[in-house]
C-alpha cells in the first residue's frame, strides 16, 4: 500500500469515526504510521486531503448516478419520468457502499452533512453541485404536481433520512433487539426507498399551501 492510499485510509475512518473538526493531521498521521511532511507532500493541507478522500469514494459513485439517471430518462423518451428509478439513480450507488471496504464513507459524509457549516457549503458545491442540479430536474419532471418551494423541502428531509440511515445501523440493532439486520443492503434500499417515495409523492398538506405558492 502506498503512503498517498494510507493516509487516504486512515483519515477516512478517523473522520467517520471522530468528526471533521476533531480530527487533526497530527492524530492521522500516527494513525498511519507517516510523517506529517508526507501529507504536505501528497495534500498541503487538511482540507484538500478531506476534499481528496470524497473524490475517490464520490466522483465513482456520481458517475453511476448519472449514468442510471441518463437510462431512466432514455427510456423514459418525452414522457414523464418513473419517480421510483429517479430515487433509485440517486441512492442505490451510494447506499450499497454499507457493503464494501469503503463502508466508513458514508457515515462520514453523514458527520459532515450534520455536523459541519462552512465545511458543508464547501463539500456540496465542489461535490455534489452538479449533480445535485440534474436530478433536481429529474424529480420535477418526474413529480409535476409538487411545487418547486416543496421538493426542495422534501429533498432536504430525504437526504436525512439517509443521513440517518447510514449513522443508525448501531442503534437499530439495538433497539430491534437483533431483529433488523442493517446489513441487509438490499433490504435497506427497498425499505428506504419505499419509505421516502411515499413522502415524496405525498399531496402538499392544505395548511402549507398558501406557503409554498
């Protein structure tokens, strides 16, 4: 393994393990059994070795959300898009990181999604932006009946409940007494994508309708 893989390793799991802010060059770089002049050399500084960790996780796992949302919208010609595959293109290529070596990236992009203020901006803008902007074309077309004020409120709580998903495996074990298995990915997604369709297509409640137009 080389220095640049190690200290993209270690400092992924110190991350998702301890936070963003918490963690210092210092502590990753014992962790990693290097000296601090070996991330000078490969990264200058902490938050371009952060900004290189999503990079090698995220840019793949992008390029597969578009790459699906591109089918869907394929198949799809003129008509309107199925809602179901738009949030599956989303999820699914994220969500089944729980069951690869590169499981500690998503509770760590879930720290930072919670945790962080400027470091979120940041993270979104150089990360996620663009794709953002796609598949919130997507969903528009796909959902037609919600106002725009409203999908971003509903974006806002589905990328919670994910968030959340990849933070609660733990308790949910817990709490189930055994009984959940949150390693089930495949069963996470079906349940999960079940479960935010049905908010996502839910009617504006009438109380907030004169806020939304």
């Amino acid at each position: 393994m080389t220095t640049k893989t190690r200290l993209l390793d270690t400092a992924e799991r110190l991350f998702a393990q301890h936070g963003i802010e918490t963690t210092s060059l210092r502590i990753i770089t014992r962790e990693a059994g290097v000296n601090l002049a070996a991330v000078n050399y490969h990264f200058q500084s902490k938050e371009a070795l952060l900004h290189a960790v999503i990079a090698r996780r995220l840019d793949p796992v992008n390029q597969r959300r578009l790459a699906m949302l591109d089918a869907c919208e394929a198949a799809a010609g003129n008509g309107p898009l199925p809602p179901h595959q738009v949030l599956d293109a989303l999820l699914r290529p994220v969500l089944e990181m729980l069951s690869t070596p590169a499981k500690e990236f998503a509770p760590m992009m879930s720290r930072i999604f919670t945790e962080s203020s400027d470091l979120t901006e940041k993270v979104f803008q150089k990360h996620l932006a663009h794709v953002s902007a796609r598949f919130f074309a997507a969903f528009e077309r796909a959902i037609p009946h919600l106002p725009r004020k409203e999908l971003f409120w509903r974006l806002l709580f589905t990328f919670g409940a994910v968030s959340h998903t990849f933070g609660g495996a733990k308790v949910l074990r817990t709490i189930s007494g055994g009984e959940c298995d949150p390693s089930d990915v495949e069963g996470t997604i079906r349940r999960l994508e079940s479960f935010l369709l049905a908010g996502l297509e839910a009617p504006v409640p009438a109380e907030v309708q004169h806020a939304v137009h």
